[in-house]
C-alpha cells in the first residue's frame, strides 16, 4: 500500500491578537502625510535635504533604474513621501506639469526667520515673507524649484477663540479683495 503523505496542519485565519500587534499607522507616521510628485525626485531630495533639513529614510528607484519610484524623507517629527512624476499613470504629474499647484505643506520651525533664510539660500522663491499674523504664528510661505508650495511659521502666542475672531476680522478689512 503506497505510503499517504501527512496532512499539514491548516493555518488559522489571522486573529483580532494578530491584528493587535501590528499598528494602523506605523511608528514615525501620522494621520495624514504629504506625497509630493516631482520632476527630478533625486534632485528634489537633496534639495529639501538643504533648504530644510530633511533626512533621507528611504528610496526605491523606479523601472528606469534612474527615477524614484517612492521616496521617504523625515522634516522635524514628519515624514514627507515624494516620486518622480510618471507621465504614463495620468495622476502621478507634478506641479510643474499641472501648471499650478493647490495645497501647501505646512511646516512648523523653532525659528521661522532662519528656516525661510535657509530655505531662500537654497533656491526657494519667497511668496510672502515672515510676518506676525493675527492667529498667534510668525509665518511665511515660499515655493520651492519643483513648484511645492511651503509655509513656515513659529507659533509665537496662544490666542483665545474670541480674540482670534476680533484679530481676523480686522485683518481681513485691511486685506484688498477679501471683505465683502
């Protein structure tokens, strides 16, 4: 009688404990992370590396050989993701492709004076210098080479809910094209 080969044991479906170790959002993460799609990602990364202090985590080049496919750099507590654009996949274009851009990273600093300093010696084009606003944050906001928007700031006072709305409609009343 020929010899039956051993069942191997059935592997139970991962568990709510399995589940349980491993982390939503991974270690180093947050809710919500920046994916920037750029023309020249090599390029892009040793720029923020410069202008403000990014730390490579990671890079994985793409088909070419040559492009990033993903990258990860750390600023401060956050991680910023970026590729090179991929003009075959219709939604990986940069902002220079697209003409534009709508969003902003938002990065907040110890002192913004130096990191804008910083950020313009590297090559970004100031869009609006630090100013004190009325929200309580010295801030400003550049664009960089790859046409990323940025805004920096140093969080200067806490301002109360009231206050906040009094300063802001003061603010608006000076500001041309912005009251009604």
């Amino acid at each position: 009688m020929p010899k039956r080969a051993k069942a191997r044991p059935r592997r139970k479906p991962a568990g709510p404990k399995a589940a349980a170790r491993v982390k939503p959002i991974p270690p180093g993460y947050h809710t919500v992370t920046a994916y920037l799609t750029v023309r020249d990602a090599t390029r892009a990364i040793d720029f923020y590396k410069t202008a403000f202090g990014a730390a490579e985590k990671q890079r994985m080049p793409g088909p070419d050989g040559k492009s990033v496919m993903h990258a990860e750099l750390k600023i401060g507590d956050s991680v910023v993701m970026l590729s090179d654009e991929f003009p075959g996949i219709g939604t990986c274009r940069s902002p220079q492709s697209l003409g534009g851009t709508t969003v902003a990273l938002f990065l907040y600093v110890r002192d913004v004076d130096s990191g804008f300093k910083r950020a313009v010696d590297a090559g970004c084009k100031v869009l609006m210098p630090p100013t004190d606003m009325f929200w309580g944050d010295r801030f400003g906001k550049l664009e960089d080479p790859f046409g990323n928007q940025w805004s920096l700031a140093t969080h200067k006072e806490d301002v109360p809910a009231k206050e906040l709305g009094r300063r802001a409609q003061a603010a608006m009343a000076e500001t041309p094209g912005t009251s009604s």
